[in-house]
C-alpha cells in the first residue's frame, strides 16, 4: 500500500511530490497526459507575482508572498529558470490611481517587501517604452518571471529520482474508500491502493472530487489567450507590466519572458469545454489593441504563435486545500493565478494537513534536492556547428542555438520524452524565428536513433500540448 498517491502532475501536485519525497514514504503521482505540466501550469504567463493582489487573510495573499520568497532557492537547486523582474502596474485616469493605492494597501497587509507608487514620469524612467499616456504606476520589486513547464519538468524529475513514482497517461475513471484507505482503478488497468489522495487535479478537480461524493464544488474553465513576439522585441519591456485589474482577473500584460521573448495577453473568457484551447481573430485582436495601450511600439511583424490557456476558476471565493469530509481525501480546488507563484507554498501547506491528520512524517536521509539543467548555458562567443561531429558544438535548432548533447540529454532523463514538442519544451528547439522549419525533422531524427523507434513512429507533439498557431494562422497575426 502507498502512503499518498497525488492526482494531477501540475506544477501544484509536482511540488507537493517533491515535498513529500523528503520524507520516508511511498508516494505516486496520476496524470492522464503523456507529460508533466500540461495543462495551466503550462499554458500561463509564467510570472511570479508580488502579492499586493489578492484580499488579506486569504489563502491565495498569505501563500502567493510566501511562494514569492522561495523561488531562487528553488531556481539554484532545481535549474529551471527563474529572473527576479520587478512589476508595474500602470495607471492611465485618476480615478485608477485609487485602485493602485488599494493594492499598495493590500501588499502592505500581506507582507509584499519592495513595494511603492511611483509618477508616470519615474514609470518611464523604470520603463523607457510604456505609454505617455501612464499617470503612475505601482512598482514591486520582488515580482519576477520563471519558465513554468520547465519548473515541473525539473520537480518531477526530482521528485523521481528521490523514489517518487509517476505514471503517465493514466486516468483515475473510479476511487473507492476503503477501510483503511482507497483503491484507485485508472483507464489503464492500473490499480493504486494508498492511505491518502491528494486531489491536485486542476481544472478537473471537481470532477475528481465527485469520484468520493463531494459535490459542493464547480470548476469553470477561464481561457486566457497569449501572444508570443520574437525576441528583439523583448528591450520594450525591462519587467512585467500589468494595467489596474478588473474583476475577471490581472487584465493583458506585456513581459518579457524568462527566455526573452516579448509577450502580450491573456484576456479572460468563461467557457464551457475544460479542453477548449482554441484561439480566435477577434480575442487576439483585443489583445494586441489593450496592450498598445500600455506599449505602443511593439510590431505584430514578428509575432511568432499565439496559444491559450485555461484557468480553473471555482464557485469558492478562496482556494480549497484541505481534508475534506472523506476522512483521508485531501482537496486542492479552484487553484487559479497565482497558483504558479504559489506552487511551493502551497505544497508545504499540504504537508501540514497530512501531518495534522495522522501521516507520519519522517525524514529521508538520502533526499538530494538537486537537479542538473538540460539547457546549458552559452556564452556570446558559442555558435556551434551545424555540421560539427561534436554532440556539444553540432547544432540542432539554429534560432536558440540547442546542441545534440541536449537533446540527447533530455531524451534519456528519469521522465519519459515521446514526442517533438515535448522536446521543444525541454530544450527550446523549434521555439525561435522560424518555429521548427529548421531544426523539426533534425529533432524528429534524434528522437528515433536515440529512442531505437521508427521515424514514423515520433509524434509531432503528445496529447497534452496546447494548440500552437499553424503557419497560416500566424499570416492573421501578422496582420494585427
């Protein structure tokens, strides 16, 4: 019998894996795509905020600031990526100057360090190309940004190779309490009996909630849609730059992100399919039009892709993570932004509920908290070799420069890779200018020789990717 089996390999559910592998139990994780991170924890802004957001005494204030504050040590064990930025949020009338001093107010309360409202004169100082238009800004010091699917790639990875067991493709379709516990039947035939479930599903996690026969909770899916600009767009944005925030969430942002693309959106729809990641001419037009209005200059000409990502925003004014009235059965409902800023927090909070309902915690001295990165890291001189013998110099995806060596690396890592954009996702290859017109079939060649499969046989991307934009798709945004 397990001790915890966690449902959902999100960076949320993957963080408490980790967390839990430092102490001497067995543990797994469930996730019905064919990788880790795949759905919100992939597709968001990927920044991590301040906390001057969210209501004081809310669990969503308390574990954003204290998330905040663990990021570079996360960063410096695991190799994931994660830039300390700083934020503004910009003010364009003088009734939303009041807004800004609200949320000053609020940071104060929840802790924020660094935190100050500036004039639009000072803004423009911190931020040569926003908008004259700015009256004033409030400045964070402490926000940042970080590469979120990388983040669960390397906690997963961690995670396992401190004995965490992670089954992919598998579906909890029953959960059945049991005296001592539960016994989970997956769409694969696979049957996990453990002491607790961590419901840690997501957008999914009402669904997975009703399984026991609590019904009291109700996810709806919020889509936001991004889009993504080349890189030598990215010197119009040194931080992250939000406009004064509207009920249905942070409103359009323009950030550079961890790899130094420029990047525009979301935008907040409520939709009813969980899996609906389409984008659309006219959201992306809104998109493009709202954040000009905060940074005029960017040019549409080099935008690379547009994606979407759903939210998973619930009928509870606050987040649920606690036991629920299944004794055993721990609930992590309705997690939505900042739940990546979050993740590491939360995960410590979970550790207190299982040690505040019986679990017994002892630690494992053989926990090493490290991970080894897949990207290396190249000076400006590096230019490799398209033709080089030398897995190290030999060049696979000239745009971001990713060498054979790490691809070859993160196809043999402790996680399995099956498909081209899950190697995308690990080593930046087909992520530049020409979107994999280049490197794909090189890519796509690697993984055959490496994984002794047919080339055939290598997909273009697993069931879990989100829906990128298509060449002819990207001919609309070249328009905007």
């Amino acid at each position: 019998m397990l001790d915890v089996c966690i449902i959902g390999a999100g960076v949320v559910g993957l963080n408490i894996a980790r967390q839990l592998s430092r102490y001497q139990l067995k543990v797994c994780v469930l996730e019905r795509q064919d990788d880790v991170g795949c759905g919100c924890s992939k597709a968001n802004s990927g920044i991590v905020h301040g906390g001057y957001s969210d209501k004081p005494g809310s669990l969503k204030a308390k574990l954003c600031v204290k998330g905040n504050q663990m990021y570079e040590q996360l960063n410096n064990e695991l190799n994931f990526g994660y830039r300390k930025t700083g934020s503004l949020v910009l003010a364009f009338q003088e009734e939303e100057v009041a807004t800004l001093q609200e949320l000053a107010a609020y940071g104060e309360k929840n802790g924020v360090r660094g935190l100050r409202i500036v004039d639009g004169e000072e803004a423009r100082k911190l931020e040569p190309y926003i908008s004259q238009k700015a009256k004033a800004a409030l400045y964070c010091e402490n926000a940042g940004v970080t590469s979120p699917y990388e983040f669960a790639q390397a906690l997963a990875e961690n995670a396992v190779a401190n004995g965490v067991k992670l089954y992919l493709e598998t579906e909890v379709v029953q959960i059945e309490q049991k005296a001592d516990g539960f016994l989970l039947t997956t769409n694969t035939g696979v049957e996990i009996l453990t002491r607790y479930v961590i419901n840690a599903a997501g957008i999914h996690s009402d669904q997975v909630a009703r399984m026991v026969g609590i019904n009291e909770y109700q996810i709806t899916p919020r889509r936001g849609q991004y889009v993504l600009l080349d890189k030598d767009q990215n010197y119009l944005a040194n931080s992250v730059i939000f406009q004064v925030p509207t009920k249905l969430g942070k409103g359009i942002l323009v950030t550079t992100t961890y790899h130094g693309n420029l990047m525009i959106g979301p935008n907040a729809e409520e939709i009813d399919d969980k899996e609906d990641l389409g984008t659309d001419e006219k959201a992306l037009k809104y998109i493009v039009e709202t954040a000009r209005k905060s940074v005029p200059g960017f040019t549409m000409k080099k935008a690379l892709k547009s994606f979407a990502g759903n939210r998973p925003v619930s009928n509870k004014s606050d987040w649920i993570i606690e036991e629920s009235s299944v004794k055993g059965f721990i609930n992590l409902v309705g997690i939505d932004s900042p739940g990546l800023t979050s993740s590491p927090a939360i995960a410590l909070e979970v550790i207190e509920v299982l040690r505040a309902v019986g679990l017994d915690l002892q630690l494992n001295p053989a926990f090493n908290p490290y991970r080894a990165p897949i990207i290396r890291k190249k000076d400006a001189a590096f230019a490799g070799d398209i033709n080089a013998i030398d897995p190290e110099q030999h060049i696979i995806c000239r745009c971001e420069k990713v060498t054979e060596a790490e691809i070859i690396d993160c196809l043999h890592r402790n996680i399995p890779v099956k498909s081209v954009a899950a190697v995308n996702l690990r080593t930046r290859s087909g992520m530049g200018s020409c979107q994999g017109a280049f490197c794909g079939p090189r890519v796509r060649a690697l993984i055959a020789r490496e994984l002794n499969i047919p080339l055939e046989d290598v997909p273009e991307r697993g069931r879990g990717s989100s829906t990128l934009v298509q060449r002819a798709k990207r001919l609309e945004l070249l328009k905007m």
